[in-house]
C-alpha cells in the first residue's frame, strides 16, 4: 500500500498542534469548533479570510501565521467554495492545493480539523476521502536517485469524530493504482521492457490478482503473429499478460491494454523529438493495472481480465517491413504499411484473445494509439469509439464525473472503404495517415472484438504530461485509472448494470 496519509485520527485537537487545516464554505461559514478556534484568537483566522482573493473558490488557501492565543504556528483555511457547487473531483481538486500549499511551504505534518461538512452535497465520509486522494495525487512523486530522493512526506491527523472508513479506503485504493500507473509509465524502457515488465506486478499478485505471462513461445502456439512482427526488431521479444481478478463469479469485464514499452516507429523511424515520449506507449496497459489493482484492493465484487499486449517497436534486420502480410490470431491477414502504426498491431492480436478466450460481458481497450485524435481533441478530451450506447454514455459520465474526459467519435463501417488491401484481408492503415487516422484505427480494431459489445478508448497525448497539473507533477498521469475505477464501481456488484 502507499505510505499512510493518516498517521492518527482522534476526536479532538490536540492544543499543541503546529499545524492546523481549517475548511470552510465560500460564504465563510466554518463548524462549531473552527469558530472556537477564531474566538481564541480574537478573530483573526476569518479576519485574514477576508484577504483572500477571490470569492473563496473551491481550493482556495488562506495561511494565518502564529495567530494570537493559539500554540499553532500557522492555521491553514482551505475554501471548498459554494456547497451547492462542489462535486467530487472538486473535492479532490482542493484536496490537491491543499496538499500542493503544504509542499510550498514545507510542512510534513499538519491536523485536518474535518467538520462543517454538514452543508455539503456530498457525504461527510466522502468529503473527507476525496479531499485525502487529492492530498495523494498531488504528493505523488517519481525519482530514480535513491541517495538524493526529494520526497514530500505528508503525515496527517484526521480530527474528526466519526469517519465511515469505506470511502477512505476506496480513495486509498484508488491512489494506489493511479501511482502505480504513473510509475510504470513513468519507468524508462531501460528498466520496464518486454523482459521485465511482469516483474513490477508484484502488488497485484500482493492484492491476490493472478498474473500470467504468455511468452514468445506461447504466442508462436498461439498464431499471435502481429504483435509478434511488431515485437520482432527488438532483442526483448514480445508478451502478453492476462491478469485475473476474480471478484466475482459470471463471465467477465475485459480490459484490453496496449504496453508498447518503447516505440521508435520501426523502420519508419521517429524523428528524435516524436520518440523522445516513447517510454510512454504502455500508458494503455498502465491504466488496466492500476484499474485492477484499485479494485482488488477494494475487494470489488466484480469479475475483471485485464489482457496487455508487451512489446517494443524497435529495428534492426529482423524488424517488420512495410509491404509484409502478417496473418493474426484471428487468421485474418493485415498488409502492413506504416510500421509505426504497430498499436493496431498488437491490439489485433490481444483483442482477439481476450474476445475468444473470455467471452467477455464487454470489452474495453485503452492505447495511446494515433497523433489524429491529439491534434483534433487537444489536451482537454481523449477518444472514446464504441459499439454500444449505454457502454459508451456510462463511459462518458464517469468521465465527467472524475475529470478525465472524453468525446465520443465515429465508429462506422464507412471507414472500412480506406482498409481494403488488394492482397490481404485489411490493410493496417487508411491511405492517407493525416486524414482522419483515430476513426480509421477505429474500424481495423472493430473487426478483432469479435462481435463483443466494445469500447476503444485512444488515449494518446494523456499519459505523460511535461508540466505540472493541479492532481500531478509533470510526468506519467495514470490516465485513465480513475475513469475506469469509478464506472466498474458504479456496474454494481456482479456488474449487474453492465
Ligand atoms: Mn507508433
Ligand atoms: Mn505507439
């Protein structure tokens, strides 16, 4: 587990705390004992309120120094705004600038005087898990100097007289996961490849998920020849992983990742700047571990796969070549153009798999697959491409609901018309890769679901950010974590609403 936030949880303040944090409503209404507290100190806290700029918006920070009668050398107000305006991810958001104000000014322990919640929309317990996963998100932090660590360690007292444990520990699973994700992404391939990628699974099968890793060998038996010729140019054959968490008994959600560890393109070789994310390309398959880590720890009482295409996409004389027909596990055979477009490749052969293997309830598979869909959507969406409605509108609301967003684009059997291949039963890629890539790439992984109600979530761009972002510093995101957790929660136990 990640290092407990919680150090204590008590029922009162202790007198001689150093540090003390404070919530209060944009209207400056505070509970019952953070306005004790301001009496002590002969109004000074709300008195220093007034200063704040703004209307006190939720996330709002106000740090009174050595206030008067206190023993505290500071009280810390962090605003949640108007009750009838804050949501959960706003929760989490101020959870975060709390956690962000802290670091600035180079506090490590502080008491969370957690009451004055009565007015909010969401439950206390709720309020208070939220605002801790902020807390956890925004102190994640990423080194591999093991003699010089910059860490930011957050120590906390949760003073507060009764706590519902649940959505503490949900929100401390979840934080779990979306660090572990972010640590994978943000892994270098020198040190998270094919070869040793299963080798930082460990707190899945700590969590009691089965991990299973199908090697070279396995997938030659299998027919899994696409992502075997993506895979062939590096000296780190390919993998796939399944992992198992069986929460629940029926047949099982899948989740379908794409883990290219690094891509250079192949022989269409990246210029240096287009390659210099690559470590990256795993973030589809990064999202399905901490996705399933989040829920195991949560003993979720739901039947999930997670099924990861491992490779790297590298050159050299036996990488593949455009103009190479590969047959897939499926026996369909693809005529490669673009090496570079290898996610497809790996995509086809994993999809099929879990298709056939499982005969999943639904299938969803996240890739960080083409540059169309960043440079039509932006940093703001990611693309969601689904054959089924209520599929994609849950989707979509847990989406909004945890502020990782996306905009649903067309699945349709016209862009087919681009896949036709005069030798082979599809070609990888449309005519022209700058017209319209992320719907075509779309209709070529349609065909490998094999009729399963599926969701293809193109998450390009998401995984790695270069600067620093209120929930995260720049680096891996964990994309993609909290949406899944959020909607595979909400199918309810059994997936009975899936
Ligand atoms: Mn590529
Ligand atoms: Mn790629």
């Amino acid at each position: 587990m990640t290092p407990s936030l919680i150090r204590d949880h008590r029922s009162d303040l202790p007198d001689d705390a150093p540090v003390v944090v404070l919530f209060r409503w944009s209207a400056g209404a505070s509970g019952a004992r953070a306005a004790a507290l301001d009496r002590q100190t002969g109004g000074a806290i709300l008195r220093a309120c007034t200063a704040a700029r703004g209307d006190g918006a939720a996330g709002t920070v106000v740090d009174v120094l050595a206030p008067p009668g206190l023993a505290a050398r500071r009280v810390i107000v962090l605003s949640l705004g108007a009750p009838e305006a804050l949501t959960a991810n706003g929760a989490v958001l101020a959870g975060a600038a709390l956690a962000g104000h802290l670091e600035h000014v180079g506090e490590t322990a502080a008491a969370l005087l957690a009451e004055a919640f009565d007015d909010s929309p969401i439950a206390p317990g709720d309020l208070v898990a939220n605002l801790l996963l902020g807390m956890r998100l925004r102190n994640y932090r990423f080194a591999m100097r093991p003699k010089a660590v910059l860490h930011h360690d957050l120590s906390l007292t949760l003073v507060a007289d009764a706590v519902d444990p649940a959505p503490l520990h949900r929100a401390a699973a979840i934080a779990e996961g979306v660090t572990l994700a972010r640590s994978l992404v943000n892994l270098p391939a020198s040190h998270l490849n094919p070869d040793t990628f299963a080798d930082h699974l460990g707190p899945l099968r700590d969590a009691g998920i089965a991990v299973e890793v199908l090697d070279p060998a396995d997938l030659e038996r299998l027919g899994m020849q696409a992502i075997l010729a993506v895979g062939n140019g590096s000296d780190r054959k390919p993998r796939v992983i399944v992992l198992t968490w069986a929460g629940g008994p029926g047949a099982p959600l899948a989740l379908v990742g794409k883990g290219v560890c690094f891509d250079a393109g192949g022989l269409a070789i990246k210029t240096g700047p287009q390659m210099f994310g690559m470590k990256g390309d795993m973030g589809g398959a990064a999202a399905v571990i901490g996705t399933m880590l989040a829920l195991a720890r949560q003993k979720a009482q739901v039947p999930v796969v997670g099924v990861l295409g491992v490779a790297e996409n590298m050159l050299s004389g036996a990488s593949y070549k455009p103009g190479d027909v590969v047959t897939t596990m499926s026996g369909r055979t693809v005529e490669v153009f673009d090496t570079d477009c290898e996610g497809r490749m790996v995509l086809a052969d994993v999809l099929h798999y879990a298709a056939t293997r499982f005969a999943p309830r639904a299938i969803v598979d996240l890739a960080t697959l083409t540059y169309s869909v960043m440079r039509g959507l932006g940093h703001v969406f990611a693309g969601l491409f689904a054959t089924h409605d209520p599929l994609a509108q849950g989707l979509l609301a847990a989406g909004e609901a945890t502020g990782e967003r996306f905009w649903r684009l067309p699945l349709d059997p016209a862009y087919d018309e681009s896949l036709r291949s005069a030798i082979a039963d599809l070609r990888q890629h449309g005519r022209d890769l700058e017209d319209g890539d992320a719907p075509v790439a779309a209709a070529f992984l349609r065909h490998f679901a094999e009729g399963r109600p599926w969701v293809h979530l193109d998450i390009a761009g998401k995984e790695l950010i270069d600067a620093d972002r209120p929930l995260a510093r720049a680096g891996g995101q964990g994309f993609g974590v909290r949406l899944l957790e959020e909607w595979i929660t909400g199918l309810g136990p059994g997936l009975t609403r899936l």
